[in-house]
C-alpha cells in the first residue's frame, strides 16, 4: 500500500529514554540527517546529573529535542510534536510537556508490571486509556530489534542495545531523511568492530521498514529545506564553536595557545576538544584544581601566549583572587564560564543565567574586567574570537557568560571565511619607552587603547617586576601612595569603560513598537521567537540584546530612553534589570525565571503580550 | 631549560633598583645576596631568567633582583609558574616562596607541581612562622608554639616540608641554611643543573617573629653536634671529629644515628642521592628530633625523570610537525570537519 505523503512546515520530536539507551546520540543523528536536508534546526539535550542513575527510574531519564523546519526558527520548539518514550519513566517525565493530539511513539517490551511500578504507574498507561488524547504507536522495539539481528553475530546484549537504531529507522522513514551520513557514521563509529557496524545498520533498516510496511504509521512527513543564506554549513553545539574559536584566536592572533581548566560540568567539553588541537600550537593542562588552573593560564600569558581558563560558575568563585590579580598586572587572559544552575553544586546539568553579578562585580577591590555573552551556539564561535580580540588589545581579563542552553544545544552554522575573522595580531614591547630611550616603563599606556606594553620574559633590556601590589603610574613600582592609587584605580574602570564595543541593534521591523525587550545571552532564541509571534499577530514589539554587559555599548542609555516600557527577560532573579535600573535610571521590567529550563517562546509570548496591550 | 650562553654579568647586574625593605637582621637578606651572587655562573642571560613569588616576606624577593618576576598571590606561584615554564621553555624558572605560602595555603599547587616534575626551582624559605602578617605559627611551627594566635601553644603537629615533597614524588629535594652561603650556593648550583623540580628548603631566621629558631645549627658551640652535611658518595659522618654516624640498623625501617666508635666503618651509609627508591632520602628527612639534632642538609634526592614541560611540548611540537599547509588552510579545514552540507 502506497503511504500518503504530508507536508509540514516544523516538527519537534523528542527523544527519550533510560540514560543508557542511547538517546543523545539518536537524536544526535537524526539531526545531522536533518541538516544534509537542509532544514533548519534547532536542538536541546537534557541529561540528568549521574552518570548512571539507577535503571528504569524518573531521575535516569535523558531526553534529546529537536526542531527542524522550512523557515529560520530560533528555539528547540516549546513542546513536542512527537515523543518516543523508550521506557514507562521517559514516557511519564515527558508526557506533561505534550500538546493533545501529539505521536508517541513507545517501546512496549519496557511496559513490563516491574518497570511501571519503579516509576509509580498504579495501571498500564498504554491500556487504561489516559493516553486517549494522544496519538499512540506501540511499538515492540526491543523485540523486533532482537528479531532482526537473529542471523548476526552478536550478543544478546549488542543486539538489545542496537534497539536505538530502530527507533532512529523508524523516524527517520517517517520524517523522510537521507539516511547516508548515519550509515556512515556507524561505519567510523564501530570500525573495530565490524559485527557491530552491520548490527546497527541492519537495525536502523528494520525500523525503517518497519515504518514502510506498518499499518500504524499510514503518513509519513517532509519537511522542506528552509531558505537559507548560500555556503557551507554544519551542525554545531556551543561549546564546539567555542573551542573553534579559541583555536581562531590563536591562529588569527599567531599567538600560541595555553588552556589551564579542571574538570566541570558543563564546560568540560571544551577542555577535551581544544586538546585535540596540538597542531594549531594549543597547549591544554588539566589542573589540580582551578585556581590553578587559572593561575597556570596567566603565568602563560606572561610569558606571551594567549591565556584561556575555562569552567562554570563554582570554578569562577574560586579563580576569582586571580582575575583580579590579572586585573592589576593588566595582561589578557580569557575566562569562561559555561553557567549552570547553582547556588553551590545546584542542578549542574541545566542551565541559569545567574554568574553575571559574579562576572561584572564578583571580586575584591575595585577589579573591572569585559564580559561578554554569546547568543546562541553558533554564536559562541564569534563572543570566543571577541573575547579574545578585548582581551589582547586592551591587555584584560575578559569573562565570557555561556551557559548550559548554548553550550549543549545546537544549530546549523554557516561556516565563516577564514580570511574574514578578525585580525588579532599584537605587538609585545622590545624597545625601552622612557624618554631617555634607556629606561622601560611597565605601566606607560598606549594613548587609546590605555593598555600598558605587554613586555614578555626573554626581551633583553626590558627587565621589570609586575605584582599585585599597588603600582605607581608608568613606571610600575610598589607605591603606597594614595593619591596615586586613587589614580590607579579610577585609570582601570576607565580603560574598560573606554573599550569601544559596537552599538546595540534595535529590531523593530516597522518602527512602531512602545515596548523593547532587552536580553542577554542564551535567551536571544526564546526572545525573539516570541516577539516574532506577537508581531505576526499585529503586535507591535521591539528586541534588543546585548553581546556586550562590561562594558555596555555607548548608545545603550539612548536606546532604552526611547521606549515607554523596557522588559528584561532572564534566567536569574533579575541580575541585567538591577544594573540597567542603577546605571540608566529606566524602569525596567524584569522577568524572571530560574527553573534551570530555558524559557518557552509561549510563556514569553503571553507574558509580552500583556505588557504590550495593557501597558 | 634554559641554554648558558657567554654573556659575563655580576653580582651587581642581579641588583634592582628598588630598595630591599626586610627588617635589619633578617636572614632573607643573606639569601638574596648569595643568589644574586650566585646567578652570574649559571650564564643565562637575565632577560631569561624569571623569579615568581607568592605573598610572604620572602615572597618580595623578585622585587629586589634584576630579571624578570612576579610576585603574585598567596600561594599560586608554583601553579602560576608552571604556567609560564610549560609554555616558554626557553626560560629559567624560579619559585620563591615561604613556609606559610608553600605549605599551607598554597600545599596543593606545591605537591602538584613536584609530581608533574615541572621545571622550576623551588626556594622554600623557612623561618617557621608567618613573618609578613607579623607571627602567627605556620605549618612548619613545633606543636606546642606560643605565637599571636595560640596564646597557650599550637596544637597542630607540623610537616616536615622535606618529607611532603618527597612524597609527592619529588626528584630533587635539598635542604641549606641562610647563614652559610657557600653551601647555600652549592645547592643553589645543584638544583640549577636539575631537569624538573627542583624542591630547596632554606632555613631562614626570622629575627622579629621567631629569632634563633635555628640557632643550633649556627652557634659554633652546637653547630658541629646538630648538623648532619650530606656528600654524596661519602659516607655520612657528622661531630667535630667525625665521632657520629648514620647507620641503616637492619630489620629498621629508617636509619639511625650512631657513635661512630661503636659501629664497624663498613656499616656506615655513604650517601648517595641518586637512589631511586624515595625511602632513602624520607629516612635522611626523619632524622632531626625536636630539637634540630641530626638534621642533614645538602642535597638528598637527585633523579633523573622527564620533566612535565617537556612531554607536554613534545606532545604539540610533535602534532604541529605532522600538520601541513598554514594555520589559515588548517584552520579551513577543521571548520568544515564532520557532516558538512552546502546551500548554493
Ligand atoms: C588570600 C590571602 N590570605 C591571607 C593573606 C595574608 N598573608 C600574607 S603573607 C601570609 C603568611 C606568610 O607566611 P610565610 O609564607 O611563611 O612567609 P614569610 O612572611 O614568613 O616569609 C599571610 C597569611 C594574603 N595575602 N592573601
Ligand atoms: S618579619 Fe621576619 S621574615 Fe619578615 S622581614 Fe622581618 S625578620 Fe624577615
Ligand atoms: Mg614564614
């Protein structure tokens, strides 16, 4: 029988299960099929905090979403059209998130009277009716997987694990993807072993026919490419750009490349990515702790590579003494903090916007450094080179706010010219700057960049000592002065207040919008998607998102003043809209939310819509 | 490490101009005047040369020579140089640190720093006290101290710092005193030549906080009785006249100190640093009892073991070489690594 063919224009699936079963790779792959279509996309994992919590319970579930279309989306979509629930626990974590009318697609062999208890089903969802709203597909996925790899040489166990593969068959018949580029993948994946190669693939077959003959499934769905910008492109995850841009950094600036991190979820990454790149001159070390791991940095940077420390918000506490170190010596060194939810150990694997006071004002004396904030994954490649770029010109510490949302969830990313990033190229000091052209003067400033030359162990004649104690102005000796330290510390705010940093866009398409919604960071997707919904309804709103929170761009004040209403979205307890209140006297709105969940498009939608009609 | 070359500088190009502000009397001041006079034989040129402290009295050290030099925050300056060695290999790399920076706030960057074996010279002044923050006890300080915090005696036991580094896996770890400048420039010349960590504690007197502390090893009339100097390849006699001895008792764990007169010359441990098994030169560290009686110094673990830095530059140097194209073409190409796709 002929299936009939139906077009959409976006899907959200999502798929969940144990966190042995696979999923972040699933939907990892299916992706990736997504994007050799062409669609655009839009994808979030959700991983709990074990590594292995206890088989078949609600805490071990990890799901994967994605969100593909014909049109430009911004989000991972607010609920799912489509969920696969590989046990009774991925099937009740997820169950709440779904619009009546949505597919689930369930592993029957896991609906077993043990697996429903350990989850609290006093009754079998698939058979006492609540499902009744919901478009249900049993599927016995284990069993049928095992059927299908009956003449293959493998275990029992290599065979039930293969059952993801079913699934990604399964969907990927439905969805109508190319399927190449995951046959391929399972070819690299477990070319040790070809048994396993030709395991999976057969599994994935199965799923796939298992759809083409069916009766259950009688549609299948395209969805066409999306209109997008000519180039090449690849899927990318935010903390993938990052390390990218890291290794940019080093080659646009020539400067070698020294990492100092300890282990943190969820910045981790970035540190096992960037150690695979030896050849681009990145040299990687894994601290004792990081304070260490920022102080090895800095002593790197001293020596004239550019210094990079990366972690997440409770590694920032503790390398907060050496920022501000770093912040008297004046030499760049880049931090970053992938945020997660805190206070202390919080929820470390979903994500909050809640370090910026941390960023902006989290250290002792008065210590201003640059901070800047990526907008989405692809985004992170761009803040990194940014980063990088304040950071070697203006001789600073700069902060960089990813968080658990962009750093896990990814995008298509149309792949930038090389010759195109910025030139980052900097000259160190090699002859005396004093007038009588014999004497060096460490903390003589480059009249506009007010940065001091950054003279590197190893140029003869430029011998000088730097330290955190108190500088006297140019020539860097120890001075208690306390003129001169007034000196001083008003010369630091003012050189990174003097940062030049581009103007904030404002995107308001038909330029009559009363109320402006300002955002930072991670939440650009959530903001503008909503805002794209309120205008097609014929409501008028205005959104503008800062890339740069140290310091803000000089047009900001303007901007704000021009509005009758700002909003500030976040994922903190209102961090922007305190600084935004203090430092422009406006009266921000702020809205708040710290679930360790990004927002959906539709709270935010309905939020904005009340501020927008009733003022 | 950083390669000698023929450049002829003395004691007086080590000076800096900044004035050296340690109260009159403190024992930093021999130490710094038998480094700077000891820097001109190593030949390296001073450009080359970095002194990086933590905070401390002894930690103002970098100030006063004429190289270049950090002083930077509590107890960070081992991890800080480790940094700056790791990546400029071209460099001489000292840590100056004291007693309380090294040992107590700043204990694990130490032990970190001697198990990778990176290549920095460690000088751990002991003046078994907190001098800069005016005498509280440190973790050097006998159990039992009056200072400023412990009114009625400290009730911490103290490390011995010889005994910790070799534990974390030190390869060269020696012990000197302030006073006694030739033989602090002799293990100054040891640990120089040494590829890795190299772990020097100095006996520093504080004379305001914690004065005489090691009196015993200095005063003429005990110095002889106290003091145990280590040479290897000799066997290890101390006394005016040779009259006591380190013997290995058999069935013991450590060794002991013996009148020579009662022990068959043949029983005598010659010393010898380059044995591999740590156990020895711990059991040279377990000598002294409270009172400083039988402490040895000189050098008592020298081994050979490849520096952290470079196996780490090896790892890079050994990557880039098999790159080929510019960092531009490279770079290129590893932006469109994985599942590439094109929209024209
Ligand atoms: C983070 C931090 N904590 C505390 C201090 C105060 N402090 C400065 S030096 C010092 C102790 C120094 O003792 P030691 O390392 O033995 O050096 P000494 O002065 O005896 O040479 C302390 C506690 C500091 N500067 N920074
Ligand atoms: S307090 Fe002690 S250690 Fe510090 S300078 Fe004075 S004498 Fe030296
Ligand atoms: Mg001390």
């Amino acid at each position: 029988m002929a299936k009939q063919v139906r077009q959409l224009d976006r899907v959200v699936i999502r798929f969940a299960g144990d966190s042995g079963d696979g999923m972040q790779l699933t939907g990892d792959r299916f992706t990736s099929e997504t994007a050799q279509l062409g669609n655009d996309i839009s994808t979030l994992p959700n991983f709990p905090a074990e590594i292995r919590a206890p088989a078949g319970t609600l805490p071990g579930v990890s799901s994967f979403q994605v969100h593909f279309a014909d049109t430009d989306i911004l989000t991972p979509g607010d609920a799912p059209n489509v969920l696969v629930a590989m046990n009774p626990a991925a099937l009740k974590a997820n169950v709440g998130d779904l619009p009546r009318g949505a597919d689930i697609i369930v592993n029957t062999d896991e609906f077993t009277k043990r697996n429903l208890t350990k989850v609290g089903y006093a009754a079998n969802p698939l058979e006492d009716g609540s499902l009744d709203g919901y478009s249900l597909h049993p599927v016995a996925l284990t069993a049928m997987t095992i059927g299908a790899l009956a003449d293959h040489d493998v275990s029992k166990k290599d065979a039930e694990r293969a059952k993801n593969m079913f699934a990604l068959g399964l969907l990927s018949w439905m969805y109508s993807r190319p399927y190449d580029s995951t046959l391929r993948f399972l070819e690299r994946k477990f070319a040790a072993r070809p048994e396993l190669v030709a395991a999976n693939i057969a599994a994935f077959k199965a799923g796939w026919n298992f759809g083409e003959t069916t009766e259950d499934f009688g549609v299948r769905y395209e969805v066409k490419p999306a209109k997008m910008s000519p180039g090449t492109y690849r899927n990318i995850t935010g903390n993938q750009a990052l390390s990218l841009g890291l290794v940019a950094a080093g080659v646009r600036s020539g400067l070698p490349v020294f990492l100092g991190a300890y282990p943190i979820t969820p910045a981790s990454d970035i540190l096992h990515e960037l150690s695979k790149h030896k050849r681009f001159g990145v040299t990687t070390m894994q601290a004792e702790d990081e304070i260490a791991a920022i102080g090895a940095a800095l002593g790197a940077s001293y020596g004239g590579s550019l210094g990079i420390t990366t972690t997440s918000g409770p590694g920032v506490a503790l390398k907060g003494e050496t920022i501000s170190l770093a912040v008297a010596l004046e030499l760049p060194l880049v931090i970053i903090d992938v945020q997660r939810a805190g206070p202390s150990t919080g929820l470390p694997t979903k994500t909050e916007q809640a370090d910026l006071n941390m960023a902006l004002f989290g250290r002792h004396g008065e210590a201003p450094v640059a901070v800047v904030a990526p907008r989405s994954p692809s985004d992170c490649f761009f803040a990194a080179l940014e980063a990088a770029r304040i950071a070697l010109t203006y001789r600073t510490p700069v902060i960089l706010l990813s968080d658990n949302y962009v750093a896990n969830g990814s995008e298509p990313w149309l792949l930038p010219e090389v010759d195109s990033l910025p030139d980052l190229r900097v000259e160190f000091a090699t002859e005396p700057n004093g007038e009588d052209g014999k004497t060096f003067l460490p903390y003589l400033r480059d009249p506009v960049t007010m940065a001091r030359p950054w003279a590197i162990p190893g140029t003869p004649g430029l011998e000088h000592r730097i330290g955190g104690l108190e500088k006297a102005d140019k020539t860097g000796d120890i001075s208690y002065d306390p003129a001169n330290h007034d000196f001083m510390v008003r010369t630091r705010a003012a050189r990174i207040e003097g940062i030049p940093v581009p103007d904030i866009e404002v995107e308001d398409p038909d330029g009559d919008a009363r109320t402006l919604v300002l955002g930072w960071g991670s939440t650009y997707g959530p903001i503008g998607a909503a805002c794209r919904a309120l205008r097609q309804r014929g409501l008028p709103i205005a959104q503008a998102h800062l890339r740069h929170l140290s310091p803000m761009p000089a047009n900001l004040g303007e901007v704000l003043k021009g509005y009758d209403r700002v909003v500030i979205p976040e994922m903190n307890l209102g961090q922007l809209a305190h600084v935004i209140r203090a430092r422009f006297l406006v009266d921000a709105i702020p809205y708040n939310q710290v679930s360790g969940l990004p927002f959906t498009a539709a709270k935010l939608e309905s939020m904005l819509e009340e501020v927008v009609k009733n003022g | 490490m950083a390669e000698p070359v023929a450049v002829k500088l003395t004691q007086k190009d080590f000076k800096s101009d900044q004035e050296v502000r340690w109260c009159p009397g403190c024992g930093d001041y021999a130490i710094l005047a038998a480094v700077q006079s000891f820097m001109p034989e190593l030949k390296i040129p001073r450009e080359r040369t970095v002194f990086v402290s933590g905070i401390g009295c002894s930690s103002r050290f970098p100030y006063y020579m004429n190289t270049y030099g950090m002083h930077s925050i509590h107890g960070r300056a081992p991890a800080i140089a480790t940094g700056l060695s790791v990546s400029r290999p071209d460099l001489s790399v000292w840590v100056v640190t004291g007693d309380g920076d090294a040992l107590s706030i700043g204990g694990n960057h130490l032990i970190h720093a001697l198990r990778r074996n990176v290549n920095l010279k460690i000088l751990l002044f002991n003046n078994r006290i907190y001098g800069l923050t005016k005498g509280q006890y440190s973790p050097t300080s006998e159990i039992g101290k009056i200072t400023k915090s412990t009114p009625v005696g400290s009730a911490d036991s103290p490390f011995n710092p010889l005994s910790l580094a070799l534990g974390a896996e030190a390869t060269f770890v020696a012990r000197t005193l302030d006073s006694d400048r030739k033989h602090l420039q002799s293990v100054l010349r040891a640990a120089a030549e040494h590829n890795g960590s190299a772990f020097v504690e100095i006996y520093q007197n504080c004379n305001i906080f914690n004065d005489g502390a090691f009196e015993t090893l200095k005063d003429p009339a005990t110095r002889d009785e106290y003091l145990i100097r280590l040479e290897h390849g000799q066997p290890i006699t101390f006394g005016a006249d040779g009259q006591r001895c380190v013997v290995h008792p058999p069935g013991g764990f450590g060794l002991e100190v013996r009148d020579t007169a009662s022990v068959d010359p043949a029983d005598i441990v010659v010393h010898d640093a380059t044995v591999s098994e740590p156990a020895y030169a711990f059991a040279l560290s377990r000598l002294p009892g409270l009172d400083l009686r039988n402490t040895p110094i000189g050098v008592f673990r020298k081994v050979d073991r490849p520096s952290y830095d470079e196996l780490v530059v090896s790892q890079v140097e050994t990557a880039k070489a098999k790159a080929t194209g510019t960092p531009e073409d490279q770079l290129a190409g590893l932006l469109t690594t994985g599942d590439t796709w094109t929209i024209l």
